[in-house]
C-alpha cells in the first residue's frame, strides 16, 4: 500500500503559495511570490536542498492539481535530464514516476506518464494509494488537499516552516477544512531557521 504525502514549505501564519518564483502562483494578486527561495537565499538553505532530494528519493508517484501539474509540466516536464546534480537527478524521477492530475477542466496532458482522474477523483485517489509502492508526492494543490482531508486520505504532512509571516495568501488549512488529529512523528530545526516536521496518521504512525 502506498502513503499519500504532502509536503509544503509553509509560513507562520499557515501560507503555502507561491514559494518557489515571483510568478509561481499569482492568483488573487499575490504579493510575495519567491518568498521561500528568498529566504532560502538570504540565510543559507543548503540543508533545505539536501532534505528535498531524500525526500523525493522515495517518490513513486506524483499526486497534483491543475495549477501545479502546469508549473511543474512547464518546468520539469522539460528541462535537461541530463543535468548535473539535483535538477538532472530530480527531472530523470519525475519523468518517469506516474503523475496523476486532479482538474475539472483539463482534456489532454503532454508531460510523459501523466493520468488525468475522472469525475471519481476519491474513488481513483483511494485506488493508487491501494497499489504497492512507497510515497505518493503533493505538492501545493491546497484544494486537492482540502479534498484528500475531508476523505481522510493523507497518511502524513511533511512541512517545513518558515519564520515568516505574509499576512496574505492561500493556505494549506482553511476554514472549514476537515477536523483531524494526527502524530508528531519527528521534527528537526535546519541551519536557515527553517523547522521541518512530520505529522502521520496514528495507524501509520
């Protein structure tokens, strides 16, 4: 049986969006695009790179919004598997892993081994987390999210906090989401100030 994972580089105030780039996630007009690779490169985020590549060492398959699976197609989906270090090592797994996509309003996907779900995206999620494999990726996709919680099919999120507050922006756990307690599996401070720690199901923990 294979876990579903979510993993989000978070801030204090709960917000997941547009970490990565200015234009990653603009939507409502947000601000503060690039505020973790920002952080990251002000204070030192070496450690960050290092847990990410363990992390996606276990990765079997990708589990994605729409949104998301577009970022990712338009960048990982193309750049060089033959690249050195992490950015090679990371694009050689995500091409060939299975992605499954979540969206009401895709027809077709071009990325390699991409699965676009049907209108039973809950009865399909619980199907592949049924197969054997070992760690089933989401990343960002929070309405995905909202939806995998309100069924109870997370087996665990692996955050990484920021200490940083945005005010603003779309967050992991809104109002209204699915009340749910899991186990602090483990938690550990990186050298940036970044506090990572992962919250399991308490079958799984």
């Amino acid at each position: 049986m294979s876990e579903i994972v979510v993993q989000a580089y978070i801030t204090l105030d709960g917000v997941v969006q547009g970490g990565g780039g200015p234009h990653e996630d603009d939507d409502g007009g947000f601000p503060h695009g690039g505020w973790a690779a920002d952080y990251d490169a002000a204070h030192g985020g070496d450690d960050d790179g290092n847990l990410v590549a363990e992390w996606e060492s276990r990765t079997d398959a990708l589990l994605l919004g729409r949104r998301t699976y577009e970022i990712f197609a338009r960048s990982w989906g193309v750049w060089d598997e033959s690249a050195d270090g992490f950015t090679g090592e990371l694009t050689r797994r995500y091409n060939r892993v299975p992605k499954y996509v979540a969206s009401r309003t895709l027809t077709g996907l071009s990325w390699v081994n991409s699965h676009l779900l049907g209108p039973d995206l809950v009865g399909d999620v619980r199907r592949i987390r049924e197969q054997p494999g070992r760690e089933v990726r989401v990343w960002g996709s929070t309405e995905l999210v909202r939806t995998l919680g309100e069924h109870d099919l997370v087996d665990e999120y692996r955050l990484a906090v920021y200490p940083v507050v945005l005010g603003t922006g779309k967050r992991l756990f809104t109002a209204g989401f699915t009340p749910s307690t899991f186990v602090l599996a483990e938690t550990w401070p990186l050298s940036s100030g970044v506090v990572v720690s992962r919250y399991r199901r308490r079958d799984r923990a």
